[in-house]
C-alpha cells in the first residue's frame, strides 16, 4: 500500500476494482494489515475478498530508494517484488516510491535478457480515439540509439499485446518528418529502426502530431524529451481544467484514468502509479496490471528478445 | 516578400501594421513591385507610405537554403540581408525560407563575436499573464552546455529589454527541479548558469510549469526539446480549437499573434515569420521586428558578450 494517501486510497480503490477485475482475478494486498482491515470494514467490504500480505514497514519518499529496498527487508514494495520474483503473484504496482518501484523491477524481477534497458512507459490519448505509447517517459535520460531502437519494439510489442492495436504504427518523435531531420540520437535511431522488420516503422512524428492518432501509435523518445512531452500535457491539462475546457480528449489525459506507468523489459508486470493517486487512479492502475498480465506481455517480451 | 501566400499575405499585413507602427518607423517591403503595388492599390492604400524595393528573384522552398541564398542574388531575402548589413535597414522580417533566413542571418549579418551559437526563439504564453521566452526552438538541436548557458544570458536580456520583465528568472527546462535531476547536458548548464552573476537564475523547471508563469520568464534548453514542445503545444492549440475550447491563453498560442520568430545572437534584428503567415500574422511579425529595434537589443548584446 504507497502514495501519499496510503493506505485510505490504496484500499479504497482496491475495493472500487472488485467488481471490474475478471472473475478469476485476485487482488493481494500488501501492507499494514490492521489499517487495511480497517479501511475495508469503513467502505463495508469483506476482507476475504482479498488477499492480504501483512507488512510492518514504509519506505518514504526521502528515503534513498536502492538502500531503503534492502533496509526496509519489510516494507510493502520490497515484500510485494519478493512474491512477484518467486511467482506468487503475477503482476505488481504501487503509487509508493517510484525509486524503490525501479530498484525493484531492475533487481527483483530483473531485465529481460537480451534488453539494454528497460523503461517506462505512458499511454496518451489522441482525438482519433484510440489510444498511443510514449516511451521513455522518464527513465534513461540520455539513450543511446540502440536502446530506442529497442524501445520501438517493445512498445510494438506492448501496443499489440496489451493494447490490441494489430501492426502498431512506431515512430521517432523528431522535429521534422524528413530522415534527415533531427538530433545525432534521432537520425541514428531512424536508421536502426528502418533495419528493424518486426515492426511497422512509419519514420517520424513531430510533437504537434503526438495526440492526433494520425501517424503513430508507439512513439519512441529518449527520458528526458518524453517526461517534459509527458509533464507539458499535464500542465496544459491543469491550465485547461482550471480555463474549464473539459472534454473526452482532456478526461483521457488525467493521470487518474490513465492507471499508472508500466514498467516495460522486465521479467514480470510491473505498474508504477502516481505518488498522489486517488481512488478512481488506484483503480485504474490495478485494472490496467490485470490487463497487462492477461495480455502475457511479459512472455511475448521475452521471445522477441531470445534472438 | 515571403511565404505561402506571398506577395498578397505580406503586403496586407503590411498595410494592417501601418496604423500600429510608430509615426518614426517606417516599412519597406521587398519584392516584385509591380505585384506588390497591385495588391496595395486593391486595399486602397498608397504606396508611398512604405518604401518598396524591387527584387526579382523567389527562393523557393526546395531551393537549398545556402545555394540559393548566393545563386538567386536578386531575391527578396538576399537583398534585404544586403541592406540590413549595410544599415539601409535597421531590422528584416520574413515569412519566406527559413534556411535562407538563417544563412541571411549567419552569413551576411553574422554572429555577435563572442557568441558560439546565435539562437531562435519563441515567445509563450502563460496563465499569469505575462509572455515567457523559450529558447532553442530548433536551431541547435545537438547542444553544449556552454552553448545553452549563452541562451541564458541571451533570453534575460532580450526578455528584459523587448518583453519589459524587470529581472527577468532564468531556468533550464528539466525533468526535476532538483539541482542533480536531469541529463547530463542539463546538469552541466545548471552549474554553469549557476555561475553566471549577470543574471537572475532560479534554477530547473519542469514541463508542466512551463505556461504557468510560475517558475521562470526565460526558460533555457536544446533545440529538440524546445522544438518539440513548441510543436507539442501547436498541435494541443488546434486539438482544442476543434473541440471548441477557446479562450485569452490559447489564442495567446496561436503563431498569428505571436508575430514570428526572433533570431537571437546576430549583429542585427532578424524576425522568421511561419511560413503559412496570415496577413494578420504578418502583421504581428512586423510590429515585433519594430518593437525589438526599438528595445536596441542588438546593441544591448552586443555589449554584454564584449567581456
């Protein structure tokens, strides 16, 4: 149970997904136990209906995430990975501590082999109304060009898998549409990528495409242009709520209906979700954990990389 | 006389600026006189209120932007570069080629000594109300961190002798606004923005901050970055006008009253116009070449990369 309304919206959300999560769906819980039970009994839910992991220990947003995951042997993050490393769960997310959430998924879970880098990733809408892939939203800020030609088919490999989008359309984020436009990271990436066969590479996206849906549906970007892509969107958001313009296309890009950050190029499902996650958010980041196990990306992940 | 809609666009935008321009000023407009004093005597205005110089070349889009800029020696851009480099003219705007704008720009006004790369601009509008400089927009897409200090230096003083912005706070775009958050170019231009006593460094901002006016009035990055957002923020403007979500702060985003793109770091006042310009933008860049002159900003920076 993390965020900064632990475990209250963790639990509350917990329970809101009960009735939206596959019948054989089952939702563990990892945390204070008494405070869980607690929460459950308030919203008049039976505790049977989840499991429960019983856990006595928080690591905090100021704690240093690699040495507060070892420390903290039973926090709920470093618990949950344990159950997540040996299979007794098939997916894991929290709104906890995104450091310790990464040291998990690099450490506990590991890298699947044959990837350089794992990353994190971020589904923004389009008016087109189907949904997009943006990654690296945040994790390797300064990528090599092997590295995102790799993001492109992983987030092919996501796009089809978890968001049903058949041939995902995968492109650079770059200034101009041309090959030759860009930086020496996006001009060596088009290249690698044109080379890649398993993807359907459609060259470059500029950023006034991102959310029209009409060029791409995984878009591949290094860390530091995907998070500040990433956290423009928010703040136009912010500035469009507070302006009152709402809209279908403005609702989708709440992080609250989003349901978390997926962490992509591990060995099992892993979702961060936003520290201040609400309910509704909890929610959302849960039932889009059931859908990426449902969807058995990890398996596909691993054979594409076995070559 | 330049653009997609050149001469008609330019020329009555020319004469839509008349009335805003002060009594002092005075506008010459290049190009093929004859049509350009067709189009005038059609909006009823005489052409003795601008001064007209003929030219009888047209670089073209496709045209190589340094071939043609030498080839095509009769061209409204090479013989407006002619007579600002002279001093014929005090500022030279144009929707035309952008390439040649620059080439215009490098080669026969050329970079202010002591700068190692001049830079384009971007003006953007914040919720606070005031207009905040963005800078690289996409000139320099592969940076030093020496090169973005520079647009720190650069942005402050265009923002406090064009915008108005008494001390104006300097910030480098990035992913935290930790001091240690960011990439490895972004770190080394916070230490040496850091340093840089002449101006007023506030430190990182993020993405989401950036049209809230908030964190900084001059904001520093590469011209990927600051391409890309500038693009991200076009194609959110149109997303929005076609959901019918209008307001001040969005209008604000459209390039039509933005008034074109200064080139920043060059021995004169040089504004790039978008290459669709409306008449209404046209106007728009003209009152900016005007304004920029006026604030003798080229002099201003001139002096503080003396030392």
């Amino acid at each position: 149970m993390g965020g900064d309304y632990a475990p209250e919206a963790a639990v509350k959300g917990a329970v809101m997904a009960l009735d939206a999560i596959g019948s054989d769906s089952r939702i563990v819980l990892f945390g204070d136990e008494e405070k869980i039970k607690s929460v459950l009994a308030s919203e008049g839910c039976p505790a049977e209906r989840f499991g429960i992991v019983a856990t006595t220990e928080v690591i905090e947003m100021g704690d240093h995430p690699a040495k507060a995951f070892q420390a903290k042997a039973d926090s709920s993050i470093t618990v949950g990975f344990g159950y997540l490393a040996k299979g007794a769960v098939d997916g894991f997310a929290s709104a906890g501590s995104t450091g310790a959430m990464m040291v998990g998924s690099m450490y506990a879970v590991k890298p699947i082999e044959g990837v350089v880098r794992p990353t994190i990733s971020s589904i923004v809408p389009t008016i087109a109304g189907r949904p997009a892939l943006l990654l690296d939203v945040g994790l390797n800020v300064d990528c090599k060009p092997e590295v995102l030609a790799q993001y492109g088919l992983i987030g092919s490999i996501y796009a089809e898998a978890v968001l049903g989008i058949e041939r995902p359309r995968v492109a650079v984020l770059n200034i101009g549409e041309e090959e030759t436009k860009g930086n020496a990271q996006t001009k060596a990436t088009y290249e690698l990528l044109k080379a890649e066969s398993r993807i359907n590479f459609v060259g470059n996206v500029e950023g006034s495409y991102l959310f029209s849906g009409k060029v791409a549906d995984v878009i591949v970007c290094d860390g530091f242009v995907g998070n500040t892509a990433l956290k423009m969107a928010e703040g136009l958001y912010r500035i469009n709520t507070a302006l009152g313009c709402r809209n279908a296309f403005w609702d989708a890009m709440n992080y609250e209906n989003v349901g978390g950050t997926p962490v992509l190029g591990v060995n099992a499902p892993v979702i961060i979700g936003h520290g201040c996650s609400s309910p509704q958010a909890i929610r959302s980041m849960i039932l889009s954990t059931e859908q990426v196990i449902k969807a058995d990306l990890t398996a596909k992940l691993q054979r594409a990389f076995q070559n």
